[in-house]
C-alpha cells in the first residue's frame, strides 16, 4: 500500500543546512496501523508531508497502491491526494463556516458531487 525508499529532505538556511529526512525507508500494508513519533523537530512533519504529497523529497520514492506520487503532474497529484490521502494536520485548518462533517465531506464533495449522500455517510464513518 505504502512504500517508501531513501527518503531525504534538507533545508538550507543562512546558518547552514537541516538534515530533517534522511534516508528513510518505510513499509505499511493495507489495514496497518503505524505511529510516527520522535522529539520536537526530529523531522515528523517534513516526513508527513512528503508521504502526504505537500512537500518534494530532494531523493527517494513514495509509492501509494503501487504508484509513484512524485512522478506524477500537479494534476495528477492533486487527484491522487483528493482520492487516497487523509491528511490532518497538526494545527486544525477546518472551515469556521463549516461544521466539522462538512469540513470532513467537503474534499468529497468536490471530487463527486453527484453522490453526496455517500460522501456524507463515509465522513461519519
């Protein structure tokens, strides 16, 4: 399902450069749960987003259900993302209008909206 391989991400700032990824290697079947922890600025985050398709990795690959997101366009991953990524992030950034449901549903919603009662029933779930 999920597959990762030498994963590496460095930040470059006026002070130098931040390893935040390096190297990683990463293996998660369907249905497995894993937990992602480590001290403040370990790299969580960077890894997170990475996996999640927000950030390029500087080397390796993310494969989700056989496909490699970073070869893919924008598009294309912006698509991949919508269908098989739930992201939520470390500081709430729901929709104030919105009720919690709705910020739930609302990527859904926007990908089908035909079938809105079964978007709506899968963001209960």
């Amino acid at each position: 399902m999920l597959v990762c391989r030498d994963l590496r991400k460095t930040y470059r700032t006026d002070g130098g450069s931040i390893e935040a990824v390096c190297g990683v290697d990463l293996d998660v079947a369907a249905g497995q749960f894993v937990a992602v922890i480590g001290r403040s600025g370990s790299g969580k985050s960077s890894l997170m987003a990475i996996i999640g398709g927000l950030s390029r990795p500087d080397a390796g690959m993310v494969c989700i259900g056989g496909v490699d997101i970073w070869s893919l366009d924008d598009a294309a991953l912006a698509a991949l993302r919508n269908r098989s990524i739930g992201y939520i992030f470390q500081f709430a950034n729901l929709l104030p209008a919105l009720s919690l449901l709705d910020n739930v549903a609302l990527p859904g919603l926007l990908c089908r909206p035909r079938d809105s009662r079964g978007v709506r029933d899968r963001a209960v779930r």
